[in-house]
C-alpha cells in the first residue's frame, strides 16, 4: 500500500513577534532619549554662538557624530536583543529559519526605533543649530556695528550729538558707510572713489583731520573684508563638517542596525536555551 503523505499547510499567522518588537523599540528609544539628554548635558548638541571662546564647528561636528555613534550602537544592542528575549519560541522550525526570523526581528526593531527616535527629535536638533547659527550671525552684526562706532566717533564725546540736525545726519553717514563695504564684498574691494567719499564724510561727521579719517577708513575697511572672508571660510568649514557628520551618522546607523540583528539574535537563542 503507497502512503500518500499530505504537504503541510501553511499557517496564515505572521511570524514576527510584534509585541516583542515594540517592546524592543520603545527600549532603544528611551536608550536613545537618555543618551541625548547626557549628551546635551556634555555640551554635545549645541554650538557655542561665540567661537573663540568655545569649539570650533568641526569640532563640534566630529564630537557629535562620535556621540550619534556611541548612542546608536548602544540602543540598538539593547533593543534588539530585548526583542529576541522576549519574542514567542517556534516549534518545529528548522534552526536556520529561526536564525532569520531572529535577525528580521532586530532589523525591523532598530527600524520602528529610528523612525520614532527621528520623528521626535529632528527637528529639535536643527533647531538647535540653527539657533546657535542665528546667534552667530547677530554677534556679528554687533561687531560689524561697533567697527562703524569706531569710524565715526568723535574726539569730543561730551559734545558729539548734541547739536540740533546732527543725528540724522550721523545716522545717514553710518547707513552709507556700511552700504559702501557691503556693496564691496563681492569684489573683494573698495573703489578709490568709494575710499574717498567716505574719508570725506567721516571727517566731517567725525571732527577729525584727514590724516585720522583716512587711516579710520583704511582700518574699517580691511576689517569689515577680513571679517567678510573669515565668515566665508567658516560657512565653507562648518558645511564640510555637517556632510562628514552626516556621514558618519548614516554609517553608524547601518552599524546599528547590524548590531540589533546579532543582539536579536544572541536573545533569541538564550531565550530558547533557557525555555
């Protein structure tokens, strides 16, 4: 008699164990959460507004990326081997399939963590940048401002001001002094004509000799350029610096992502071990 053997019907029921995915999700998360926390605290998410008197932003990218790192790294290995504890024991299955049922399960852990980690705090972090950025560029309005204090101060401050029809004019000078060097950074320089105009007004606005004017002109000019060219040269090295920390981060993550699949994988095997 030939025994007809039957092919065995495959359950409709998914194999992912979700709950334990959520579980091992919300774990990284909060891993995540308290990492960040420590690292705003370390002074790792914010850029000093004022860069002479703190880091510098490759500096701060290069400590940041690090930081992302070590964050990632250390959420996803408990994440995902808190999902492969916790997750259902298949009977029956071949030791490969449950290999990659375990790997899956950290993948798709270290996946729901990073889009929930992502969703939370993105845009807090760009806020933070952006904020420290927008300091920095009114600190340096406030410096550009005191350099055009500095081309019209009077030798005789106790009377500058003070005479009927001066403040307006004072303040017309200050606004062409600054539209003469702002309409000189493409080029990189000012025309004679412009260097002269403005030698003559500050002079007369000023109260003081020609000689004192132009050497006033001389010095408000090379340094509005220099500070003109150095903020160039740092907007050039903080983008360098964001693309290298960008990234890092990505190749961190897929890291993670490696790390949650083998910390899935230790879990699952102790817990079966142990059950």
């Amino acid at each position: 008699m030939v025994q007809v053997i039957e092919p065995r019907a495959e359950h409709g029921k998914s194999a992912a164990s979700w709950a334990a995915i959520i579980a091992g999700a919300f774990v990284a998360a909060a891993v995540s959460l308290v990492l960040l926390a420590l690292g705003a605290g370390l002074g790792l998410a914010k850029i000093p507004p004022w860069p002479v008197h703190g880091v510098s932003v490759t500096a701060f990218a290069v400590g940041t990326a690090i930081w992302f790192i070590v964050m990632q790294w250390v959420s996803s290995a408990l994440g995902g081997y808190t999902a492969g504890r916790l997750r259902t024991r298949w009977l029956g299955t071949h030791p490969h399939e449950v290999f990659f049922r375990d790997t899956a399960h950290g993948l798709v852990t270290w996946a729901v963590a990073t889009v929930l980690v992502t969703a939370t705090f993105a845009t807090t972090l760009f806020s933070v940048v952006g904020g420290g950025a927008h300091v920095a560029a009114r600190a340096i309005d406030k410096v550009d401002a005191y350099a055009v204090d500095k081309l019209f101060r009077s030798e005789n401050p106790a009377s500058a001001g003070q005479a009927s029809g001066e403040l307006p004019a004072l303040i017309e000078a200050r606004e062409q002094a600054t539209r003469i060097v702002v309409n000189a950074w493409p080029a990189g320089s000012v025309s004679d004509a412009d260097r002269s105009y403005l030698t003559e007004l500050v002079a007369a606005r000023a109260n003081v000799p020609a000689r004192e004017a132009q050497k006033r002109v001389a010095d408000f000019i090379t340094g509005a350029l220099d500070a003109r060219a150095k903020a160039q040269a740092d907007a050039a090295a903080a983008a360098r610096a964001a693309a290298q920390a960008a990234i890092y981060t990505a190749l961190s993550m897929l890291v993670g992502a490696f790390i949650a699949s083998v910390s899935a994988v230790l879990g699952g095997r102790l817990r079966d071990e142990h059950l």
